[in-house]
C-alpha cells in the first residue's frame, strides 16, 4: 500500500469519530476537555462555532456522535456528550461580549428567510455579521419554530430558546412575527431581497384514512396537536389515549398525554422494536412514565358511536425476521382497544401552498422542492432551502449545518461568486508535547461507567407541563463523565524516518493496534495485524518504509485509544501525541479568503 497520506482533512476527521457522526462537525473532544478544566464559557463557545444552540442541543439534539463514540467500542455506553454539552451551557457566564457582532455598515444586501427555525436563524447568525440586512418572517407570534411547537416544554424550557435565538436576533435581524409568507411570487416580485432563504420546516402531519376517521373529532395529527397543546389551546385529553407511530413525535405526543390527564396511554406500533424510529432514550424515557408500548398491531378502523369514538381495531402480526430483515409475517386476529383519544404521529411531510407554480420553483411529486445537495439552492438561483423544507423531516443539528452551508451559498451568490465553488476544509496538528513524559491533556485510561442524569421525581413532574424533567449534570458529576472522553482528536503522528524498529510501541500497546511488517496490499496488512482490523469502515495507517529493514508501521485506527503510551515508550520521539483541529469553512471564511486584506 501507499503511505497513508494525512495533509488531507478527511483522514484525521474519520478518526474523531464523534465529531465526523455530528452534522454540524463541532469539536466534541476539545469542548470536553474545556469542561474537564472548568472553562464552561470557552467549551460553550466552541459549541455556538458549529452549532450555535449548545443549550437548547444540549436537551434535544439527536445525538449522532453517540453511536458513534469510540468509548461504545470497548464498553456498553458512549460517552454523554450531549448533556456535556448542556453543562457548558447551564454554567457559563455572560458570553455577550464573545458574540459575533453585526457591522454597523451594511453591505447593501438584502435576505428573506421563512420561517424563524433553526436553519434560517443560522443563516442569519452568519450572515449577519457579514453586513447583510435579513428580515425573518414568522408565522407565529414567537419565533423557533418547531423547536418551539413541537418540543414540549419539559424537555425544551421557553426560556433557554428566547436566549439562545435572541443572540441571534439582537445582532440586528429584523424578526416580524405573525408575519406569515402567503405568496412567494409577491416576496420575489417586490425586488426587495437579493436572496430568498425557506426553512419553513415540514409542518404537515401525515394522515391515517382509515374508515371511521372522520366521524369524530377526538383523532388529531401529532405536530398539530403538540401545537395547540405549545400554544396553551389544549389543555385536556382523555383518559386513554392511543398513540399511532412510534418516532418521536409519538413520544413527545405520549409523554404530553400524561400531563393532560391521561391515565392510560398506548404507543402502538406495527413492527418490533428493532425498527422503531424513536430514539432509545426516548423510548426509555416514556417507557419510565408508565406508557404502554405495544408492537405488531397495525391499525385498521376508528370505532365510533353517534360522532364519539370508542376506541380502534387493530390487527395483530406476527414477523420472520432474518438477519434483521422482515422475511414474512402473519395475521393473528383482530384485537379491539378502547380509548377517548387518538394521536397520530405517522410522520410529517413538506408544504408549501404558498409557493405559486410557474415561478421557476420545481417541486417533485411528494411536494419536495429540487434543491442541490450541497449548495442548497433551487431551480430559481435566488431561492434556497434549508432544514426539513429541503429535504424532508430530520433534526435540528442537520438544520444548522443546512443553514451554514445555504449562508455560504447566499454570500457567494449575492456577490457574483461561483456558488459550487468552496473552500476545502483543512486540518492543523499541534504538538501536546510538554517535557519527556509530560502531555497537554490526560491520556490515562479511566473506567468509570457513565453517569446518569438526574430527573425530577415521577410525581413531581405531571405538576405543571412545563416542569423541566431532567435536571442536567451538576458539574460534580460533569467532572465524573469528562473523563471517559478518549481523546480521539489527540493523534497518533508517526514520523518514520526516526523509527528504529525496537518494537517498544508495539511491546506497550495496551490494545494490539500496532505492527510492523512487510508491505503489501490492504487484505495482505489486514491479515497480518496483531489485531484483527474487523471495521472496514476506516482506513489502515500505513507509514513510508522505515529505514532499517524497508517495512512498514501499520496502524488500526478503529482499534486505537490514543491513550499516547507509544509516544512515551518511543526512545526516538517517533511517535508524538498532536491535537488534530479540523477547520471547516463557514460564510465568514469565504469572506475572509475573498478579502484577506
């Protein structure tokens, strides 16, 4: 094999896993690290350079560095860091002063951004400190989006989204509430904005038509219902309530029935939970309120009589599952279960009734707009999309880094700039070298088992619909959890020309990730490693021929803890620990390349 070739970012990105598996790429281990030394505000905004909502993720993000977190490798669970990030957000000062701040000279530009959710809010964060002048129009009378709609409260307090999307808004953007878009021909038409930014979100639930689904008012689509129950119009449910999906909207609808006054609440879900959408830590903390989730029912009829419903028929399935595969699967009945309430949260699809047709704004036969996948423009070149209204229902960190990109693509557009092309993003190594045997961070291993959150009491908690239930680490138990963090983004930087071949790093390697051997082509290396390479997903280090013998250091990454015991143990400094810091280019560097003056 060639040497492995590590001046490109990709490769030491690949390798902080968390950070590659985050949408947003923001840099876990080095906010982990601020939070291990009590720097709160620093790791908050390390946070805010990616992410811009640390508080409000730090609750409801999706967490898909999670999974993918390398601490998971070699125990049960990852580490938490997505209530870490919450940490830094619950014990930071005033960070104000730190904020980007918006010109007091314009640039002469103009932006419209639909709808004040998370994407069009971080095309504003970023635009806005470029001299742009964006107005945001809103729909409701509060901005936030389905952050603020469909969230609950118990798990999103108002006040953490008023703070984190008012740094934001007081850098200048001219927010008009209740202010909603009902002609985007008249938006563009009025020659007002040089550019259009939706991120409208997918606000449309999907429907069940089922026979008996309109012979009374008790069934109700789960976002618009979360809705009404955000805005206060709902107050009260029934006693038994049935929750059709299983994603998380179905968890957000089950965990806000309770606090209605329901006492008996369902989740019904057509298949097993090995193919759930909802997240597991949703499902556990429903499961933890007592809701009911029953699987392998598939809906068939509402049962109502004279315009009240009586409950639902479902009928019951049983699965072959091959490999994690549904092979075939069988009906066991019909099975009737009574209730006064029925949710449906099935899923959400895009709508935009307001985008007029013959205005060069192309949308699919599922009502999905045709935008680039990397510029996020539409086939009108002043238009863009962003977050669920480009490409369908995801989350809210995908909707920030939706929002990045389309800023970048807004910025060069405004400017006559090719919106295609973009600044690569680079890769910096710096040195945690401190003596002989002195690092700049902690590289011993730590086997304590990940701390739990701690929650509001069970009884506590159905008091008011906006108790906050969990209460977030105390930076007691932070200080606990920091230091399960591997620090992946701390590299193994090899320089083969010093390399003596004594064997000490491979004699020291608490986990076989090192050898050397002849070279040869990757399924050749990969056979002859002390420890066998089993993910493919991640490439093998390979090192230029060292030079005693010709052979190579081959090196696992996907095995390595970078616990830094070969760069101790190396009598030639071979091995040397550097902070690898991946740059990933937003609107301000384009501008900052453009005008290095």
């Amino acid at each position: 094999m060639e040497p492995t070739d590590t001046s490109k970012s990709d490769y030491f990105h690949r390798v902080v896993d968390c950070q590659w598996a985050c949408p947003a790429h923001t840099d876990v281990p080095e906010y982990i690290r601020l939070i291990a030394q009590g720097e709160f505000t620093a790791a908050y905004m390390v946070n805010r350079e990616s992410n811009v909502f640390p508080g409000i993720l730090g609750r409801v993000c999706d967490r898909p560095c999670e999974p993918a977190c390398r601490r998971g490798r070699i125990e049960e669970k990852p580490v938490a860091i997505c209530r870490l990030k919450r940490v830094a957000s619950d014990n930071r000062d005033d960070i104000t002063a730190l904020l980007p701040k918006a010109p007091r000279e314009k640039n002469g530009k103009r932006v419209a951004c639909i709808g004040a959710g998370p994407a069009s809010l971080t095309v504003a964060n970023d635009l806005l400190p470029l001299g742009y002048e964006v107005t945001i129009f809103e729909q409701y009378a509060v901005p936030g989006g389905l952050m603020r709609t469909n969230i609950p409260a118990f798990r999103l307090p108002a006040n953490v989204l008023d703070e984190e999307i008012g740094y934001i808004v007081n850098m200048g953007a001219d927010l008009r509430l209740n202010s909603p878009v009902k002609s985007m021909r008249q938006l563009l038409e009025s020659e007002e904005f040089d550019a259009v930014f939706v991120g409208s979100g997918a606000p449309k639930g999907k429907e069940l038509d089922l026979p008996g689904r309109h012979d009374t008012d008790r069934v109700h689509i789960g976002i618009t219902w979360l809705e009404s129950v955000a805005f206060g119009h709902v107050d009260r449910v029934g006693e038994r309530v049935l929750i059709i999906g299983v994603g998380n909207t179905a968890m957000d609808c089950c965990r806000s029935s309770l606090r209605l006054g329901a006492k008996d609440v369902k989740v019904m879900a057509r298949k097993p939970r090995q193919f759930f959408k909802a997240s597991e830590w949703e499902l556990e903390d429903a499961e933890h309120e007592n809701v009911a989730i029953v699987i392998n029912h598939a809906p068939k009829s509402f049962v109502t009589e004279g315009g009240k419903l009586l409950g639902m028929m479902f009928e019951k399935l049983e699965y072959d599952i091959d490999n994690g595969d549904i092979k075939a699967r069988r009906s066991l009945g019909d099975v009737f279960f009574p209730c006064d309430d029925v949710i449906l949260a099935i899923g959400q699809e895009n709508a935009f009734p307001w985008i007029e047709k013959g205005i060069g704004i192309e949308l699919d036969k599922w009502n999905v707009p045709k935008v680039d996948k990397i510029t996020y423009q539409s086939t009108r070149p002043e238009v863009f999309f962003g977050g669920d209204a480009a490409f369908g229902p995801k989350n809210i960190i995908w909707s920030v880094e939706h929002g990045h990109q389309a800023a970048i693509s807004i910025h060069k557009f405004c400017h006559d700039e090719a919106i295609e092309e973009r600044m690569p993003r680079g890769v910096s190594l710096s040195s945690r070298k401190m003596g002989m045997h002195e690092w700049a961070y902690k590289n011993e291993y730590n086997g304590v088992e990940r701390r739990l959150v701690p929650h509001v009491g069970l009884v506590e908690r159905f008091k008011k619909i906006n108790i906050e239930v969990e209460l977030g680490f105390t930076a007691e138990e932070a200080a606990l959890e920091v230091q399960r963090c591997l620090n992946c983004d701390v590299q193994t930087v090899f320089a083969a020309k010093l390399c003596i071949e004594c064997d000490a790093c491979i004699d020291i390697c608490p986990v076989d990730c090192l050898t050397i051997t002849q070279n040869g082509t990757e399924a050749e290396l990969r056979g002859r490693l002390t420890a066998p390479a089993a993910n493919r997903s991640q490439a093998l280090y390979v090192s230029a021929p060292l030079p005693q013998t010709r052979r190579v250091m081959v090196k696992d990454e996907d095995v390595c803890v970078h616990c830094g015991l070969c760069a101790e143990r190396c009598p030639t400094a071979a091995w040397d620990m550097q902070k690898s810091t991946i740059r990933i280019p937003h609107a301000l560097d384009e501008e900052v390349a453009a005008c290095p003056a």
